[in-house]
C-alpha cells in the first residue's frame, strides 16, 4: 500500500503537485498521512523521503492510523488531500472497463 502510494505521490500531474506544494509550505501543522493501519516504519521512511523529494523541501510529518479508510491511505494538509484505497482503484478499473464495453468492436481485417 505504502508503495502504490510513494508511486502515485511521484506521478502527481502538474496542477495537483502546485495545489499540494502551495498547502504544504502555508500550513501551520504538519501534513497528516493517514492509514487503515499502523505503517511500519521503513514505508513511513519510504513516504517521507518521496514527500521531500517531490516538493524539494523537509515536509513535516504526522502518521496516523484510521480504521474507517478500507484499505486506504492519504496525505492531507492546509484544505488538499491525496489518497489512495482500494476502493478507489476498484472504482478506477469498473470505471475503464464500462468505458471498453461501450467502445464500438473493432474488427481485425487480418483476423478474418
């Protein structure tokens, strides 16, 4: 979970990265990483450095585990959050396969 997580941090689009950066640095408390559960601490250290390596500063901080996420995790911060669950995913993935079955049947002129 954490990596999924460390990678979707990284592979913000622009705009998000901005909002997130903007709400990092004006926040009086530090940034809250929710879980479903207690990180260990080597996804703790993973999250950690790819929050300083992609906003380019020391980002402050605080984990803290929340049952009511369902397999979930998200950073939240000054109004912005990011997250991440599997019910997210789930939605994502019925969302593109709706999407396929909608889509016109291509035919294959080699196939035939």
């Amino acid at each position: 979970m954490g990596e999924v997580f460390t990678r979707r941090l990284r592979e913000m689009d622009a705009q998000t990265k901005e909002g997130l950066a903007a709400a990092l640095q004006n926040a009086a408390e530090p940034a809250i990483v929710r879980s479903t559960f207690k990180l260990p601490e080597s996804q703790r250290a993973a999250i950690q450095n790819a929050l300083n390596e992609t906003f380019s500063a020391e980002v402050r901080v605080r984990f803290e585990a929340a049952p009511d996420l369902v397999s979930g995790i998200e950073l939240s911060t000054n109004g912005q959050k990011v997250a991440w669950s599997i019910a997210d995913y789930l939605a994502t993935l019925e969302k593109q396969v709706g999407e396929l079955l909608k889509a016109p049947a291509r035919t294959d002129p080699e196939s035939a």
